[in-house]
C-alpha cells in the first residue's frame, strides 16, 4: 500500500460565548444567549434539544454531577450527517475533536478525514467483529438495531471508540450530532453569515438558484463519480455574506479541489467560526425575536450528550470562551493506493505527535514547535 499524491469590549453575554467551543461553537453559543433573556426562554431551548446516550453510558445509571465538576482538559467529539430514516445505515460526513485545555481559555478545533482509514474495534451489540475500513462508515457498523433498523444514537458510540483508538483520547466528555440540514436553518434565522472564501468552488449539488442539479439518468443507483449535470453555483475568492444554503454548499464540497476533503474540512472549520462570530453578534444577541427563531433552529439541528449535564450547563461551565479563543487544526495526511485502486486516507506519523500533545494538554506549546498544523483561516 503506498501514498501518491494529492486527489484532489462591550460586555458580552458568558453564555453566548462558551457555548461557541462546544458545537464547534456555532450550536451551542445559541443556547447561552437565552439566560439574556428569560428563564422561560432557557427551558425552551433545553427542552427542545434532543439528547441521548450517546456513548453507550446509560447502563451505568450515572447521577448528573454539579455544574462545578466541569473542568479542564476536555474532549468534545462533534459528528456532522446527513438526515436519513431508521431504514438507512448512518456515515459521518464530518467529524471534528474540540480540544480545550485546563483553565477553559481556548478551544482547539481538528478534523478526521472522512475517508481516513482506520482500525474500527469490535462492537458486540451489532456483532460488528472490528476491521480496518475508513472512518466514516464506523457509524454505520455500529448503528443497526435489528429488523433494518439503524439508530444514529448507537452508531455515534461506535464511532467515537473508533476515534479514540485513533487519537489515544480515552474518554469524551460530550458529544453532539449535527444535523447538516439544520445548519442552514440557523444561518437563515441569523440572517445569513459573513464568510471569507478561500477558493475559487463550484457546486457538485446544486444549481446558482439553489435548486438541485439534475440527476443523470444513468446514475440513478449512485455509481458515478459525477452523476449531476447542468448549471452549477459558483463560489468566488472573496468575502460575502452568504445565505443558509450558500454556506453549506460551499463547505460541503470537495471534488475539483486541489486537496479534495483536506480543503472541504478547512471550509467546514471556517464555517463554524464563522457561525460563532455572527452569533454572537449585536444583530442577534440584542434581538429577542431572531434570538428565538436562532434557538429554536438550533434545537432541531442538535442530538446532545453532556454526560450528565445539558447544554445550559456547559455554556456556564465555558463562560470565560470567545469565538476568538477558537484555534483550528489541521492534520497532515494524503491519499492511500493499493496500486492504483485508491482505498482512502492516511495521516502522516506527525499526527501522532499532535494526539500526544492532545492527551497530555500541551498543545498550545506543540503549535510553537509545529506551526504548519495551523489551519489557514
């Protein structure tokens, strides 16, 4: 198997900014915005996000524990998908670690290369036996409940045993599973989001009304590599303020990129900071109507596990956080052939060093010594 080249200040409200490092920091600043508000108003939110167990804890009958018992270093696992029924096996179009540090002063954001291939452990609840195939498709190994069935739930366990085989990390404080659909529902009740646009992209999905492409009629059963035809939205260097849809079509591609999904996941990473900034804005913050309308979007993009604790609880326990406060990372890594078959992705040995310096909270003095793991914004 070997690697061949490259496919491809005011006062501002606490919660609204510790929640920005939890959900990548887009999801859960919302939630803190609420305590500005009304008691009434965080109960709405709290309630209205979905949370379950999402780490196969729940037969441990653990009692939630003080807002206080939140600290340092924590580990926060981030799982991005497509909607799909109970009927259809679950992948993970994106997953992304936040990393912050004791002290809760910065937030450290990396991806997993969807594609990435790597030992998935065995899962006895599905009779999963554990083998090595790309990251994504652990979900869908740990997801089945039987008579067809698939709960996305069962399958985010899996899924994070299998990134923390990767990284060493051995226990998540909390994680979340993103509904990509619902991004653009919170973009549009922000108003739209203002993004800086590193590259020229065109749209594999959709046309420049936003509308689907259509579908080649030969490609109906998904076996090609480019199965849309027709016009394509395009996506400029610039800086714009982009509506819901814009936003996550841009981050969402990848084909025709110099660096395929590398590039996808710098895009998604600065849509993410990018959500937090407009957030936390005086736009919405201020607005007790679109504040509502952000919190209720938010609410039905969110699948949430605090373990123990919701998602009110984590933003007072991050209440010191900015948006700025928010690093990203990105991991080195290339393609994978078995001759000229391509199988996926691998990272190169460095990557294992940054894991290290994840586990023992020292990435802050990593980035000084490896500065290139700085993801370009």
């Amino acid at each position: 198997m070997a690697k061949s080249g490259k496919p491809r200040t005011k006062r501002r409200s606490p919660l609204w900014a510790r929640l920005c490092a939890i959900f990548g920091c887009a999801l859960m600043v919302l939630s803190g915005g609420a305590l500005i508000t009304s008691q009434a108003l965080v109960a709405r939110y709290a309630g209205a996000v979905e949370t379950k167990d999402l780490f196969g804890n729940a037969a441990k009958g653990a009692a939630k524990q003080p807002v206080s018992d939140i600290k340092g270093p924590l580990n926060i696992l981030l799982v991005g998908i497509d909607p799909r029924d109970a009927t259809t096996a679950p992948l993970s179009d994106s997953i992304i670690v936040v990393h912050i540090p004791a002290g809760l002063k910065q937030a450290y954001l990396f991806s997993i290369p969807r594609d990435l291939r790597v030992e998935i452990p065995p899962f006895p609840k599905t009779g999963f036996q554990g083998g090595t195939s790309k990251i994504n498709a652990a979900m869908s190994y740990g997801s089945s409940i039987g008579n067809g069935k698939h709960d996305v739930a069962q399958g985010f366990d899996l899924l994070a045993k299998t990134v923390g085989k990767l990284t060493g990390i051995k226990r998540f404080d909390a994680g979340a599973i993103i509904n990509f659909s619902g991004f653009k529902d919170i973009v549009d009740a922000m108003g739209g989001v203002t993004m800086t646009i590193d590259q020229d992209v065109k749209s594999e999905h959709l046309q420049p009304n936003g509308k689907p492409r259509p579908r080649r009629p030969e490609c109906a059963d998904n076996s090609c590599a480019h199965p849309y035809i027709g016009p394509q939205a395009e996506y400029k260097k610039g800086t714009y303020h982009l509506k819901g849809w814009q936003a996550l079509d841009y981050c969402r591609q990848r084909y025709g990129l110099p660096h395929s999904d590398y590039d996808r996941q710098r895009h998604q990473q600065q849509f993410i900071k990018a959500m937090a900034q407009q957030a936390l804005s005086k736009d919405v913050v201020t607005n007790p109507i679109k504040l509502d309308h952000v919190l209720r979007a938010a609410g039905d993009a969110l699948i949430f596990d605090g373990n123990g604790h919701n998602v009110v609880d984590w933003g007072l326990a991050l209440r010191g956080l900015r948006s700025d406060d928010m690093t990203l990372i990105k991991l080195p890594g290339d393609s994978l052939f078995n001759g000229k078959s391509y199988i996926g992705e691998g990272l190169e040995p460095s990557a294992q060093q940054f894991f290290a310096s994840v586990n023992d909270d020292s990435i802050a003095s990593f980035l000084v010594d490896n500065p290139s793991f700085l993801q370009k914004l």
